[in-house]
C-alpha cells in the first residue's frame, strides 16, 4: 500500500509504523467494511443488525460519493450481484463496477465535472419511487466531490469559498455549516430528491465523533445548522467570499430560502444509517499489528483535532514520558491516535495537516536528540498519515521522520511558517506515498518507541 516503503524502512521503528500504517489502511478499506457489515441470505439483507426485505422492492439502486464510495458500490456488488438495478456514485478514486455507474469530481475544492456528475446523481435520485431500496454510499469526501451549487451560486464562488474556508483554520463542522447552506444535495437535502424511497445508508466516516450531519455534509442526515451559523463562520474568520455568496446566505437568513431540513422532517423517516467503518477500525487494526509485533500500545484517542503542530508536540512529549518514566505505557511501546487536526495558512506552499505534524514532531525529536536525553536516535519513529492518501495540497498521504529527519531545525521551522513542508519532507525523502487508497477514515498517526 505504501508506494516508497523500501526507501522509509530504515530502522526497526520505522519499519514497525509502516506495518502499523499498512494494517489500519486495509481494515479500512470498503471491499474488508462491506464484507463484514453486509450480506444477502435469500431476499434477506442484513446490514449490521439490520434486516431488510428486498421483495418488498421493485428497484434497488446504489447512489452517493465520496472518497471511498466506488469501492463501496464495487463491494455491494459482490454481495448483491444483479440484484442490483443501477446507480451512481460520485468520485475521484474510481473502482470497476458492472450496474453502478462511477462518475468523477475533485476534492477538495470542487470542478466542474464534480458539478455535471452531480446533476445525474441528483436526477438518479429524483427517478426513485415508493418501491425504490436506495443503498447509499456516503464516505468521507463527499462534501467536495458531489458539488450541488444552489440556485444563484457559480462554482467559482464555490471554489473560492470552500478554498478559504480550507485555509481559515475552521474545524469540519464550522467548513460544512457554510457548504451546505450552498447546496442543493447537502444537509438533508438529497433526502428530500429521493423521497418516497427508502434509504440504507452506509457511512464510512472521517468526522471525529461520527456526526452523521458533518460526513459527506450529511446529504441524507437532519441539519441543524443555520444560515445564522454559515454567516458567523464566516465573520468568525473574517473571510472574504463572493457577493453572491453572502447574499445567498442574508436572504436565507431573512427566510427568503427554506432552511436545510432538521431532526423534525419528514424526509428522514425511511431512512436508515449504518457507520461501517470510522476512525477507530484503523487504530484498532493498525493497534493490533503492534501488539503483535510485541509491543506495548496506547490508543491515547481517535478524536485528536486542533493545530496539528500543537498536537505534534504533545504527542512527543507523551513519548519522552514514556522512555523516561515508564508511564502511561513502557517501552518497547506504539502510541497511536486518529482524528482530523488542522493547519491556519498563512504561506502558499505545499503540505498539509499529517505534513505539518510530522515535521514538528521530528523538530521536537532533533531538539531531544541535540539535548542528549533519551529517545534523542532513529529508536524513535513517528508517522502520520491521512487515510484517503491525499493530505492537504500535495500528492503525499503524510510523513514518516525521526531524530535524523531534522538536521538543521531552524530550516524545519522556516518550512512550516511557510506552510510549505512537503518539499521539505520530499527531501528529505521522509513523504510517505500511496496514491489513493480506496478510504478516508480521518487521520492515523503513529509513534513507535524502541
């Protein structure tokens, strides 16, 4: 799974967080989630413990995006074959499928095919009728990728606005407060396109806590968010969007437009969701691969979130409290966490959040080592990655580094300023590649301790 591995393993830490990296990837992956999750016995689905009765239906169709969701819909029809009827999903990691159409947009900042594919999504979804099983494929992604942009909204305005909100610092649920007040899908709202059908929705999520509201935007989940909210984000960080989009928001604000639908809706009442996967099935798998390599292992949380940098440091520190004090766990050890943090861009360079982490986790680690405490040598790794492969605006999943990463730290420093660590990681040769990875499960980082 990871293209350069042979070129990052060059000590036994660093070879123990791939092996962690690599076990949490592939329990993530869809074909394992769906395979587990779901199954047909007859006319008899079972999702989780759930059992729908498929002769009661007239149609069965597949729809919905993300980053994961062709290779969902390439599951379901290894478990459902020609019983399924057709379908669309939209995405940027393609998988083969024989019924279900696979249609590609862009992430994170939506295109104009993610828009023209999304308008076939949409109408799929208004063909459905009382006797219509819809098995929704919603991943992590999706917010992006099926780009709906509402009456009066250019994708322009979309892509610049979605492009400020990335770079502001706002969390995932500040970001789809304003996305879905945007959109014609998000919010509830793709609900509402397939009423009168009954919806199975399969979530694989990349929202910490699982808010069913924030994942993919939560096209077939109640919203509570207001145009109110949208428009305290963006004041909250002063962000400059289009007119258009600010007046889209005021009107709806003043009741021009309906607000996205809420607990109370109708439109919810034949829908059903299953979370198949989040967070937590790759730090387990990726725990379980250390407990067999003989390690110690401490998951310290899969909801870690705020400045990755910050987060990094704290991560060391728990490190050097374990070699040093033997606590919370001894050595030889594997910490682990997930969750989502973010970066505030303020440079125009390349990187992201898993980027920026490792490098400040290597700039801590030179700073032990040059302080001639313990831990200070390649006996301690640390890796983080973005489980969709992607992280942030450059091509790598994330970065593997130790103590021997950072050899002239005011150098590090400058890069992370300049939010433009992917160079400097690519030099370094510590970014770790795998292309898309058929998931997007949040973030997995891993610190393994000799």
């Amino acid at each position: 799974m990871i293209d350069n591995r042979t070129q990052l393993a060059t000590s036994d830490a660093r070879e123990t967080a791939l092996e962690c990296l690599e076990a949490g990837l592939a329990a993530g992956h869809p074909e394992r989630v769906i395979r587990d999750a779901v199954s047909l016995e007859g006319d008899a689905l079972r999702v989780e413990d759930a059992t729908y009765d498929l002769a009661v239906y007239e149609k069965i169709v597949v729809l919905g995006g993300g980053n994961a969701a062709a290779h969902v819909a390439s599951a379901l029809e290894v478990v459902l074959g020609d019983r399924i009827d057709g379908g669309v999903v939209v995405t940027d990691d393609p998988a083969e499928t024989s019924r279900v159409r696979v249609l590609e947009g862009d992430h994170p900042v939506p295109s104009e095919r993610g828009v023209e594919h999304t308008r076939e999504l949409l109408a799929a979804a208004d063909a459905c009728g009382d006797r219509t099983l819809v098995l929704a494929a919603i991943t992590g992604g999706g917010s992006s990728l099926m780009a709906a942009p509402a009456d009066g909204i250019s994708l322009e305005a979309l892509e610049r606005t979605t492009t400020a909100l990335l770079e502001s610092g706002a969390d995932i649920h500040e970001i789809n407060a304003v996305r879905k007040h945007l959109s014609a899908l998000k919010g509830g709202q793709l609900a509402r396109r397939i009423e009168p059908a009954t919806a199975v929705s399969l979530v694989c999520s990349d929202v910490v806590g699982n808010d069913l509201s924030v994942v993919a935007s939560g096209p077939l989940a109640p919203d509570e968010s207001t145009y109110a909210d949208a428009l305290a984000v963006l004041e909250r960080y002063d962000l400059d969007v289009p007119r258009s989009v600010a007046d889209r928001l005021e009107a709806g604000e003043s009741g021009v437009h309906p607000e996205t639908p809420g607990p109370e809706a109708s439109s919810f009442d034949a829908v059903s969701t299953h979370v198949v996967a989040d967070g937590m099935t790759v730090l387990e798998a990726a725990r379980d691969a250390a407990t067999k390599r003989g390690y110690e292992t401490l998951v310290l949380s899969s909801r870690i979130r705020g400045e990755a940098r910050a987060a990094a440091t704290a991560h060391v520190a728990i490190a050097e409290e374990a070699r040093a004090m033997g606590t919370p766990v001894s050595t030889p050890a594997v910490i682990l966490s997930g969750g989502e943090t973010t970066v505030t861009v303020e440079g125009d360079g390349r990187g992201g959040p898993n980027q920026e982490f490792a490098t400040s986790a290597g700039i801590e680690l030179a700073a032990v080592a040059a302080g001639d405490s313990s831990g200070g040598d390649d006996t301690t790794a640390v890796a983080a990655i973005d489980t969709d492969g992607v992280d942030g605006t450059s091509a790598a999943a994330g970065a593997l580094v130790d103590a021997t990463t950072v050899e002239d730290r005011t150098l590090a420093r400058e890069a992370l300023e300049a939010n433009d660590v992917a160079p400097y990681l690519e030099a370094r040769k510590a970014a770790i590649q795998t292309g898309p990875t058929g998931t997007n499960l949040n973030d997995l980082r891993i610190v393994v301790l000799e």
